[in-house]
C-alpha cells in the first residue's frame, strides 16, 4: 500500500510543479506585454506628431491669452519637427559635413526649455500676468523658427547641390552607355556584311 501513496504523492509534485511553471510563465508573459504596451504609450505621448495634432485642437478651444501661449507651443513644435525631419534626411543622404546636425540639437534643446516655460505659462491664471509675458515668448518663438528655417534653407541648397553633382554624373554615364551600345550594334552589322545603317532610313529609298 505505501507503493501506490508514493507514486500519488510524486505525481501530485509533479503536477503542482507543472502548475507553478506554466504560472511563472504566463506571469512573466504578461508582464511583458503590460512593460510592452506602456512603453508603446509613453512613445506614441511623445511623439510630436500627436503633440502637434492636440495642439491644433486646443487652439481652436483655448481662449483669450491662453490661446496664444498654445499657438506658441504650436508654431514651435512644428518648426522643430519640420527642422528635425529636414536635417534627418539630409544627415542620412549627405552625411552633413559641417555644424548642422549639432546645430540643430543646440535648437532643439533651447526650443525645450521654451516650450517648458509655455508649458507653465498654460496654468498661469492671471490674465493680465500672461499678456506681459506674451510678447517675450513671442519673440523667443520667431527666433527660434527663423533660425530653423535658416537651417533648413542650407541643407535644402546642399541637398540640390548634390543632385546636381549626382545628376551630371548619371547624364555621362548615360551617355557613355548609349555611345557603347551603338558601337557595338555597328560592330555586328560589318561583321555580318549588314550595312550599318537600315535601308529604309536611306534617302531615296521608297519613291
């Protein structure tokens, strides 16, 4: 008898610890995804895309001062992007020789600090406070977009500059390849007692 109660024992430990692994797994299996789906939100909350996108409808809602300081936010996320989608592909293209791509963090990095200063003045009750200290962030702003536009006024100029480069390359490589072909179309027809020029194209030929 005590045979069969030790064998019901193990099989029972067996089975517990068949319980607990599959439970440790689904846990940990969980746990990723939950890690997974919050990261997902916290990258898809900053992306600027969707700042963009609810600033644009805040602009429409916001009233008074407030209504300003969002447009502010606004103008500024989107120089940014605009700048950052610009220098990007031109850093991958060109490789960007130069100051430019460090340049543009050192915008980057100020136009933060701006858009944090707004961030604050978005709670500021006060009205009369947030009119005077529009007209600073104001030019804070401008500036700041105009030295993105400056940026991105270079890239584009080195950007066609390089197509230009790029472009008389690839006409004489064309040209080279088109010259190679007749040549050796030429070449056939005398080996072949052909003439090397069709008949029919021949002045004359058809009355």
């Amino acid at each position: 008898m005590i045979g069969p109660q030790l064998m019901d024992v193990a099989v029972g430990t067996a089975l517990i610890d068949t319980v607990l692994i599959a439970g440790g797994a689904l846990a940990v299996t969980v746990g990723a995804v939950a890690t997974t789906a919050v990261l997902t939100v916290r990258r898809i909350r900053r992306s600027p895309g969707v700042t963009i996108a609810s600033l644009r409808m805040r602009s429409l809602t916001e009233s008074g001062p407030r209504r300003e300081v969002v447009r502010l936010r606004l103008q500024l996320l989107q120089a940014v992007d605009g700048g950052r989608v610009a220098v990007g592909a031109a850093d991958r293209q060109l490789g960007l020789p130069g100051d430019a791509p460090a340049l543009f963090r050192r915008i980057q990095n100020e136009a933060k600090v701006v858009d944090q200063h707004l961030r604050v003045l978005e709670t500021e009750d006060d009205r009369d406070a947030l009119r005077a200290a529009l007209p600073a962030m104001q030019q804070r702003v401008a500036e700041l977009a105009g030295l993105v536009r400056q940026l991105r006024t270079a890239v584009a100029a080195g950007l066609e500059a390089a197509s230009d480069g790029a472009m008389a390359e690839l006409r004489a490589d064309v040209a080279r390849e088109v010259n190679a072909l007749r040549a050796g179309q030429d070449r056939l027809r005398d080996r072949d007692g052909l003439p090397s020029t069709p008949p029919w194209t021949t002045k004359g030929a058809i009355r």
